[in-house]
C-alpha cells in the first residue's frame, strides 16, 4: 500500500519536474532573445539558444531515462530539474531586471555549465548512496 503511495507521489513529482524543465527552457530562450534582440548575427544568436536548452534537454533526458533507476536516484533527478529551472529563471529574471552595460550575455554563458555540474554533482552523489544502500540490503 504505502509502495504506491510513494510511486504515485513520485510520479506527481516526475511530472513538475517535466513541466517545469519545458517551461523553464521557453522561458530562458524567451530571456535570451530579449537580450540579444539587436545582435546581428543570427549563428551567434543560435548557437546561444542550443548552449542554453542544453541544461534542460539534459535534464528531460535523464528525467526519461531514470525510470529504471533506484527511487532514491529518479527523486534526486526530478529534484535538481525543479532546483535548475527556478534557478535559471530566477538569474535570467534578475538580469533583465538589472541589466549590466556590458558582457550582457554573461548569465546566458555562465549558467549553463554551473547547471551541469549542479545535476552532475547531486545525482552521482545519490546514485552512489542508493548503491551503498542495497550493498547493505544484500550483505543482512
């Protein structure tokens, strides 16, 4: 019983996360193409949208993925993409409000990859407890 109470709470969770990592990118590419309204060249422009989905097509894919994982690892997956988008979009919100003069792009270059290592960071950690844990299931 309380087994499906957990599926059940973390498929609620599963789809936020899924919902949040879809708006989560419209909204930075939304900040994005504020930002770089007048840059004229249309590959810079491009390249920057696909640097700055990627956090989030990441995330997605592991989201997808993780159905086979350990409990413990598909929470932490679903945790980090809500932590990710909030974050992200909470930066991107706060450069629009307070724009600097230059390097404008800033937040668009250097969030990306601190989103990476974020998720990378969280979800091996919880990969390698959840392993430890059923190392000790198996050992009692």
């Amino acid at each position: 019983m309380s087994g499906r109470r957990t599926e059940g709470g973390f498929s609620g969770l599963r789809a936020a996360a899924l919902i949040a990592a879809l708006v989560g990118a419209v909204g930075a590419v939304g900040f994005l193409l504020r930002t770089t309204g007048r840059n004229p060249s249309h590959l810079l422009v491009a390249l920057l949208v696909i640097w700055v989905l990627s956090p989030f097509i990441v995330l997605l894919a592991a989201n997808i993925a993780s159905t086979r994982w350990s409990a413990l690892t598909r929470w932490t997956i679903s945790g980090v993409t809500l932590a990710v988008t909030l974050g992200t979009l909470a930066i991107y919100e706060a450069d629009a409000l307070w724009p600097r003069g230059s390097q404008r792009a800033f937040v668009f270059i250097v969030v990306p990859p601190a989103s990476w290592l974020l998720g990378a960071i969280v979800v091996s950690l919880a990969a390698c407890g959840s392993g430890r844990r059923s190392r000790r299931a198996e050992d009692v």
